[in-house]
C-alpha cells in the first residue's frame, strides 16, 4: 500500500495539526480504560444475573459469541474499515478491540449499508443476550438493572467516544462534519475511497 492514514504515519507527522485530541487519531491507553469503566456495570450485572437466574453456564455460551463477534464478525463488517486497521502489525491497538488479529485486509471505503446493520445486530445480541436469561429466570429487577446498564453503555459510549472516533462510517459515530472534514484533507486516499463508494452519495457531495 503506497499510501497509509495518518494515524499509521510516525507520531512526529501529527506536528501542527489540531485533530490530535478533539479527534482519537492516536492510540491512548486511557482511551482503553475509559472505555472498560463504562462497559464494567453491564459485564458485572449480567455475570451475576445469569447465575443468579440459574443460567451460569450459558456464560460459556456468551463468552463464545464474543469471541466470533469481536474476531470475526465485527472486525471484518467495522474494524477493518477504520484507519488503526492499516497500522503496521498483525495486532490491532484501539480504544475498544486492543489485541484483536488483523485477518482481514484494510479497506478504506466506508461501510456499507449491509455492514452497518449487520454490526447493529450483533451489538444487540452481545449487549442483551444476558437480560434475556435474566427475564426467563425471573430475575427481573436484576434484568431491569442489566437493561439499564446496557442502555447507559450505549449512551456513554456514543457521548464520549463516538464523537471523537476515527472510524467515521460506523452507525454510532457522530464526529463533528468540520472534524470530518479536515481528516480527509490529511488522508486523500481515504477521501478518494470514500467519493468512489456509490453508496454513500451525500458524503460523497459534500467531499466534491
């Protein structure tokens, strides 16, 4: 690949650029951290739930789908779209999938329509899949608590990380159109796959 983002380019790159910040162009540990804290209520209220609901070794079973989502599924549909994907490495460094192997190939293009309800369902089956046994097991005050948790992950995940996001054609991202902007002002290879992809045409308007 003859071009790279400029979130794979060394560090020194990122001189006299305003995006570094407002932006997660680089990848920070607390990012990590911040992003565990907020998804720590929803693990341990499901954890406890399903055992309290008679259902513990379904954990096995969550455990399972985790690992095919985050493996396979999304980081073919998502991760693989987004620029910390072309860094250097067969180990991916991101605020929410550190560690992940990167089997799949860099694409540049946004994500399709098809990608981005597909990573919406599998999002909710990873999330609410621990109510559900919660409810079957009567445990209902605790499913309402694991409910709640699930919906304050995705609140606080969209408020706090999504709008400052690199991977811009993911459902949840919401980074500011200027931000947008001045990235693929930084990144043409980026901008030119994004203007060549047919089904993104009001994004591709407002690159012309």
């Amino acid at each position: 690949m003859n071009e790279i983002p400029c979130t794979a380019k060394p560090e020194i790159s990122c001189e006299g650029c305003d995006l570094n910040g407002p932006l997660m162009c680089r990848y920070e540990k607390r990012d990590t951290l911040h992003f565990f804290v907020i998804f720590l209520p929803l693990l341990v209220t499901s954890i406890g739930g399903m055992i309290a609901s008679g259902f513990g070794w379904w954990l096995f079973g969550w455990l399972g789908y985790m690992l095919f989502f985050f493996i396979l599924w999304e980081s073919k549909i998502l991760c693989s779209h987004c620029p910390y994907w072309a860094e250097e490495g067969r180990v991916l460094r991101c605020h929410a999938n550190y560690g992940n192997f990167k089997i799949w190939k860099y694409n540049p293009r946004p994500m399709n329509r098809s990608e981005q309800v597909q990573f919406l369902i599998g999002a909710a089956i990873l999330v609410f899949y621990p109510v559900v046994f919660m409810i079957v097991g009567a445990q209902y005050l605790l499913a309402g608590i694991g409910f709640t948790s699930a919906v304050s992950f995705g609140f606080l995940l969209r408020r706090n990380i999504c709008d400052r996001c690199v991977n811009f054609s993911c459902p949840l991202n919401h980074v500011p159109e200027k931000k947008r902007q001045a990235f693929f002002e930084r990144n043409e290879m980026i901008a030119r796959a994004w203007k060549e992809n047919d089904g993104f045409s009001d994004q591709k308007e407002r690159l012309a």
